[in-house]
C-alpha cells in the first residue's frame, strides 16, 4: 500500500476542478455583462443559453467572458459628445 503524499492530494484537487461545475456566482458574472454588451438579433438568446447550459466548461467561461467584453460599448460613447461635437452641432442649426 502507498502512503499518500501532499503531492498527491493537490492533482486530486485538480482532478476534481477539471470537471467541476461552473459555479452560479461566474454564471452571475456572465449575466451581468450580457446585459450591457451591445448586442444583434437573437445574439441575446444564444448567448443566455449558452451560460446557463449545464454543460458549461471553463474553457467555454473564458471564451464567453472574451466575447462579452468585446462586445461592450466603448467608454467615450457612454458620456456627453466633447466640446467640438457639441460646438459642431450648435453652429449646425445657428
């Protein structure tokens, strides 16, 4: 009989994570930036489905986070127009 090491405890460790369930708090994570992300036709649906597929892996988390991040309006775009949108736009109708 082998005497279990520490060594041998952490790759059980690993061992379980590799086929772990993807954890409802990451699942919230995708939701929340699904919901700010600019999003085409029924792009809304495939992606809710796909979070909440109980098939999840990681490495399907790591490609929805890539893809919901590209898809989010750019920072510039969520605040007022600069000053020489706004003087262009003034002097449009004066």
């Amino acid at each position: 009989m082998r005497m279990s090491t520490v060594g041998d405890w952490i790759d059980d460790v690993f061992e379980q994570l590799d086929g772990r369930v993807v954890d409802e708090a990451t699942r919230y994570r995708l939701e929340d930036l699904l919901e700010t992300a600019l999003i085409e036709g029924d792009e809304d649906h495939d992606f809710m489905s796909r979070i909440n597929a109980e098939s999840l892996t990681w490495d399907e988390v790591h490609e929805l986070f890539r893809q919901l991040i590209e898809r989010q309006p750019r920072i510039p775009d969520m605040y007022a127009p600069s000053q020489t949108e706004l003087a262009r736009w003034i002097r449009s109708f004066c």
